[in-house]
C-alpha cells in the first residue's frame, strides 16, 4: 500500500486495521475502516487498499465504497493499478467492477469449501468451531485438528455448581440470579472466558440470564456433538455421538430442565395507570395506535 500511495504521490495518514473481522462484513460497519467512510474522524483525501477485494467481498459493498469517494472527488487507489481509479470512466469502472465480482467469486468459494469440511468433520464425529462453555479442546500440534474433546477444570465446575444451586432451590434460585451471582464474583462469561482460551482481550461481557438458561438447557452440557441445537446422530446406530464425558448424566439434565422450565414468574408487572389507545379495526384484524390517531383523523378505508 505504500507503494501504491507513493505513485500518486500521497503518503498515509492512518490505517485500518480489522484484522479480526471478515472481509465480508459491510466496510462501513468495520470498526477501524468504517468510522473514516462515515466521517467521523479527521478529514483525508483518499483511500488506498492492497487490492479491490480488500475494501469488500462482494460486488455491492465494492461499488458503494468506490462511488463514495467519487462522489465525494477523493481518490480511490489499490496496488496493481496505474494511478486512482476514475470510475467516471467506463473502461476503469468496468474493470474495478470485474475485480469486485472476482473478490465475490472468491468469498463463495471459501464459504463452500468451509461448508463441505463442516459436513465431512461432523460425518466422522469430529468438533468444528467453538467449544461449548464447559468445555475444551485439545491439540497436539498448534493450530492442528482437534485431537480430543475435554471438560475445562474452571468453567466445568462453574456449570456443575450453577446446576446443583438450582436444583437443591429451584424456587428462589434462578438462571437470572445465577447470573447476577456470577457477575458478582466477577467470574468471566462465556464470551470472554472463550477469548482468554484463545489469547485475546476480554470485552468485560457480563453473563446474561438467557445465555446461562441456554447453556443449561443445551444437551451439549452431556458431551454431545451438536449441530444447530441438536445432538449429531452416529450413522451406525443412531445414537447421539460423544465426544467427552458430559458434566452431568441424563437424570440430570432431564432434572434440571423440569426445574427451569417448569418454575412460573410469581408475580405479573401491571401498570397503575391506564394507556391512552385507540383501537381501530383493518380487514377484520385488530389494530392499535396512540391516541394521536384521533387527532389525524385516520379513517378505515
């Protein structure tokens, strides 16, 4: 990029630097890139990138970031490419358009692949992407497949008390207390103790009662292989496949779930004062607006 900005003759202000988000995440969403493309920081003449697939991976995202800067007389400039890029001019707006679908073809073809080797893994009983909360993986070789699913010592045990506290209580123990308990104790969540397995900063993410709830419920809690919420069946016998020791048994589980589930709210929230609505009928349906509907004088058709 360097060089590319050199040949202008234009040298680099800043940079941005999303390495850890997907090259088909809308540029102005980004959270380094996205801030400069909506003109929240200091005010610059151009945009240069390595190559046109790096300002997005797909036709539109491409076009939207280059026509932004000619509409706005900044130059667009990528390595490989003599000089900025003139998407007034048919012959350079059709060629940037060639190399946005070129980045677009390309995106699909990873994602394929991706989706084939999710399939062939879980064919042959192997995990694909994060662990669950509770759990790790173990490799032999850095950055090699997974050899082997175990439970986590902490976040295991942390589980395993969350569920013998509701159990021995389900009426005054709950996953919202639960949750705030967890907080309390300044235990990471399941976001950040998945970011600290993996060397990366925490966010400070609290536990959430739904997530807890979700963790407990999930029969991935049973050491379970699971795809979209569901156990993967083995295709010899039809059982559900095991990759570890689960942290709890089936009585369990079953137990807990009853006692999650079943505990209704003992009380209802009911306003002390009454909401000024008017109720019209469209179509036979039911329908409900503020009572400034009376003053616009909305009719039925």
């Amino acid at each position: 990029m360097l060089t590319a900005a050199a040949s202008v003759g234009a040298h680099i202000i800043g940079w941005a630097d999303d390495w850890e988000v997907s090259g088909a995440t809308d540029p102005v969403t980004r959270p380094s890139l996205g801030p400069w493309l909506r003109d929240e920081t200091r005010p610059y003449d151009g945009l240069v990138a390595a190559a046109v697939d790096r300002l997005g991976r797909n036709v539109v995202d491409c076009l939207n970031t280059g026509y932004k800067m000619r509409d706005e007389k900044k130059m667009l400039v990528t390595y490989g490419h003599d000089g900025a890029w003139n998407l007034d001019d048919p012959a350079d707006e059709n060629r940037f358009t060639m190399e946005a679908w070129g980045a677009q073809m390309g995106l699909r073809a990873i994602q394929r692949r991706n989706r084939d080797a999710t399939v062939k893994t879980r064919a042959v009983g192997r995990p694909k992407g994060k662990p669950s909360y509770g759990f790790q993986y173990v490799r032999k070789v850095m950055g090699g497949k997974i050899d082997q699913v175990e439970l986590h010592p902490r976040a295991s045990e942390v589980l395993r008390n969350v569920a013998r506290r509701i159990l021995a209580d389900p009426d005054n123990v709950t996953c919202s207390s639960e949750a705030a308990r967890l907080n309390r104790a300044g235990e990471l969540s399941p976001a950040d103790h998945l970011a600290v397995m993996y060397g990366k900063p925490t966010g400070g993410r609290p536990w959430s009662p739904q997530s807890l709830k979700n963790i407990l419920l999930s029969e991935a809690t049973l050491g379970y292989l699971m795809h979209r919420n569901k156990p993967v069946l083995g295709r010899g016998d039809g059982h559900p496949v095991r990759l570890c020791e689960g942290l709890w048994d089936r009585a369990t589980h079953e137990a807990l779930r009853s006692a999650i589930l079943s505990r209704k709210a003992p009380w209802t929230r009911r306003s002390n004062r009454e909401y000024l609505v008017s109720r019209r009928g469209l179509g036979g349906r039911p329908v409900f607006a503020p009572r400034m509907a009376d003053v616009l004088d909305i009719r039925s058709p």
